[in-house]
C-alpha cells in the first residue's frame, strides 16, 4: 500500500481505556464516587447499566490484551484504580488482590510487546474520601493522593516507564462543580476554582514524588493528560476574541500553564481575583508547583470550543460561573456528531500541534485520546459478522493527516491513542455511544474486532496510511 502520510517508526499507534471503565467492580476494596453514585440513583446511567461488569477487564485481561496485540497496537494506557489498589488510604496500606491484579497486567502487556503507560486517576475519586474531606475541595486528599502515587511507583515502576498524575482533571472541575455531570452534582464556581488549583496541586506534588523515587533515575517519566478544546472566537470583534481569550485560559490553560511552565496564567489569577473566586494557596505550594512540570503532555482532543461576547446579562442566580465571560457560539454550518452533540473539527488537531511547539517549549506530547461515538453500531455488523465502522476510520483518518502537518512542521509529537481498544463503560453514557476497535457483546461479553481494527493494524504495520 502507498504511503501518503509517514511517521516515524517508534511512532505510538495505541489506545486508551480506563480501570473503572474497563475492569469492573470484583474484589475491589473500595467504592469510588461512581461506584456510590451507581448503587444510589442506578437510573441516572444509561439504560441502568453501571460499573459492576463494565467489559470485564479483570477477569479477561489475557485475552483482552491479546486482542489489541492482534490489531497491532504498540502502547495502551488505562489506569491503577485508587479504589482497587489501596487498602486503607490514610495508613498507605495496600489491597493484596490490588497488587496481584496490576502486576498480572501490566506483566501481559508487557509479555505481548505493548507498552503500557499508566494513569493513576480517572475520575474514580474513593467516596469515602469525598464524604470524610470533601473530595478534592481538600488538601488533605490531596496528600492522600501523594500516598497512593508512590506506591504504584514503588510497586509498579521497575516496570511502568510512562505514568500520568490526571486524565482530564478539568472534567471533574467541571462535572462535579460546574455543569452537574459528575457526582456530586454541585454548581458552585468558588468550590470549582478551589478544586482546579488543588488537582494541579496534587499533579506537582505526585511528580515531585516520582522525581524522588527510583523511576525517574530508571528512566521513567511522568506526564498529565489534559481534554484540551482550543477555542475559537466567532469573529475579530475585540468583544469576541475577549471572549475566546478567557475560555481558553480557563478551559485549557489552567491546567496546561502550571503542567509545562509551572504557573497560572496572569490574565486568569487576575479575573478570578476580581470576581472574589480566587482559589487559596499558599507561597509553599506555588513553589512546588512551579519546581515540579511534567515530562511530557498527553493530549485528548475531540470537539473545539467556539466562544463570543456576551450577549444577554449574566444569571448570577447560581453564583459565579464561567460563562460570566463569555456565551457559547454555535458555528452556522459546522459539522456535527450526532450522537455526542459534538462539532467534528479535524484541523484544531494542527492548531494544538503549533501551539506546543510554538508556546509550550515544543515539550514531547501525544494525542492520548482521539474518537468518535457513535450509538446503534450493531446496524453496520456485515455478513462476516463484524462491524463496519468506516465512519470511523474516516474521522482518524482526517484527524491524523493534520496530526500529521503539525508533526511536519516540527511538533514534537511522538504518538496518537485512540479511544478506546475495546467499547467500555462510560459514566452517565454507560454503552450508549461506542468507540472501540473492538466491539463488546454486552450480554454475552464477547469481543469482535471491528474494521477500524483491522485498518489501525495495518497503520501501525505501515507506519502510516
């Protein structure tokens, strides 16, 4: 096959999933915030459907891991579960099962020649820790979080040469304080502001952990995983690009200045000031913050965000919010994703590609997400009995030829992770919208690859398409 679109041969063709997302809940030690949020309102998810099986990771991880060999992944990324590996989070005991679990895994990958790269939190903050402290409203969980990281590094990192402190942080900001999304459901924008400065807080100080552990003089590294949504003005009107100009800062430089450059953007510490919302910190944590960035940034890109001057008065009624800065604008034309309720935008992929290289140092990054869902896919299953998901490979495709520009262009980009290896469980979504290589039979557990899979393999093979 010709070759249009070349990278580099230790290019990462890989996936990514989660623990909670993929393994389930047997023998796990603890309920996180999901696991609580299930067990109480189960008609909150999708068709009722929790984490209780998910897509049974724990139980199939062999064959599981097997699949993504056979599609030629290379690297996958999924996550140790707080919940899963601690046995009691104030002491820093650990779970037996936990331990034993992890190291059967990450021991597969590697026997089947894929990297695994490690995430510690997706998510799946322990309930209990919510209800004792406040979840990440406290420094003290932060803390507790510090205990965990060390010991996957302690236990795990003779093996794990890539670890990441977050998945998407601003998600939980935004879920559990903003747009109610995520357990507990709370709108408060001081409350959101606090837990955006202590999640970059507990990133610094988990890194700083790493840097002290034997991992990093092994050759590890460590990195953040950020959902970044460039946003884009509706026009050149000064108002407008105001308006674009604090989406930005608040959406994806609040957690991508204090990762790479180790600060806060001046302009957002300033508007937040003004608005009474500030977070507190103190000189101490600034510093550590500021002494403790990350070796490489993983970047999970699906939607842009268009933004435009306010045009009708802010609602206060809910206190300070976001949106006191701008209003969301809806692009006439753009293309859409059905069944998310997502613009489909290919070339934003090139725009953060340039924005590394040109204002984040060029520090080495990936796409560690990239995907589309789509509900219903059994209709596309063909005769031979798999499924035909050329929608798919069509949407990676245009996402990697601009990947591709960007990386010509000299971002120093080294890898692209889809979402997901095999369908999983998806929050509130539960099965609702897939994004597999690999279908899931949710009634009878059985895993089939998809023909995206099929294409990914050859991809990888290629070095390219």
């Amino acid at each position: 096959m010709a070759v249009q679109y070349r990278f580099k041969e230790d290019f990462w063709w890989g996936a990514a999933t989660s623990g909670p997302q993929s393994e389930g809940r047997f023998h796990k030690a603890h309920r996180s915030v999901f696991d609580y949020w299930y067990d109480t309102e189960p008609e909150a998810f999708f068709q009722g459907v929790g984490p209780n099986t998910a897509s049974n990771f724990y139980n199939d991880y062999k064959q599981d891991i097997a699949k993504m060999k056979e599609i030629g992944l290379n690297s996958v990324r999924t996550s140790i579960q707080w919940t899963r590996l601690m046995k009691d989070f104030e002491e820093g005991t650990t779970d037996e099962d936990g331990i034993r679990f992890y190291n059967a895994v990450i021991d597969e990958f590697l026997r089947q020649g894929i990297r695994p790269i490690i995430n510690l939190h997706h998510f799946d903050l322990p309930v209990e820790l919510y209800q004792k402290y406040g979840g990440w409203e406290s420094k003290k969980v932060v803390d507790l979080f510090v205990l965990f990281a060390q010991k996957c590094f302690e236990l795990f990192g003779d093996r794990v040469k890539d670890w990441v402190t977050f998945n998407e942080p601003m998600v939980v900001v935004e879920g559990e304080y903003l747009y109610q999304f995520h357990y507990p459901k709370l709108v408060d924008g001081r409350k959101a502001c606090q837990v955006l400065y202590n999640l970059n807080l507990a990133s610094a100080k988990a890194i700083r952990a790493f840097h002290e552990s034997r991992c990093a003089a092994e050759g590890g590294r460590i990195g953040i995983v950020l959902n970044l949504t460039p946003a884009y003005p509706r026009s050149e009107d000064p108002a407008d690009q105001a308006a674009a100009a604090f989406a930005e800062d608040f959406k994806n430089n609040s957690f991508l200045y204090p990762a790479v450059k180790g600060f806060f953007p001046e302009t957002l510490v300033e508007t937040l000031r003004q608005d009474g919302v500030l977070w507190s910190s103190t000189p101490e944590e600034l510093k550590i913050i500021a002494e403790n960035t990350i070796d490489f940034l993983g970047v999970n890109y699906y939607q842009p965000f268009r933004a435009k001057a306010k045009e009708a008065p802010f609602d206060d009624s809910h206190g300070w919010l976001p949106e006191k800065h701008f209003d969301v604008y809806e692009m006439p034309g753009r293309r859409m994703n059905p069944y998310r309720g997502w613009e489909i935008y290919p070339k934003a992929i090139y725009d953060i590609a340039i924005n590394v290289r040109d204002n984040l140092g060029n520090i080495p990054w990936y796409i560690s997400e990239n995907g589309m869902g789509v509900e219903g896919e059994e209709k596309y299953r063909n005769a031979q009995g798999y499924i035909e998901d050329d929608y798919r490979i069509d949407f990676f495709k245009e996402h990697l030829s601009w990947l591709h520009k960007g990386i010509e262009e000299g971002s120093n980009c080294f890898g692209f992770h889809a979402w997901t290896p095999i369908d999983c469980w998806s929050w509130m979504n539960a099965y609702k919208n897939r994004y597999g290589f690999i279908a899931l039979d949710l009634a009878t557990q059985e895993k089939t690859i998809k023909k995206s899979g099929y294409w990914i393999r050859e991809v990888a093979r290629n070095h390219g398409f």
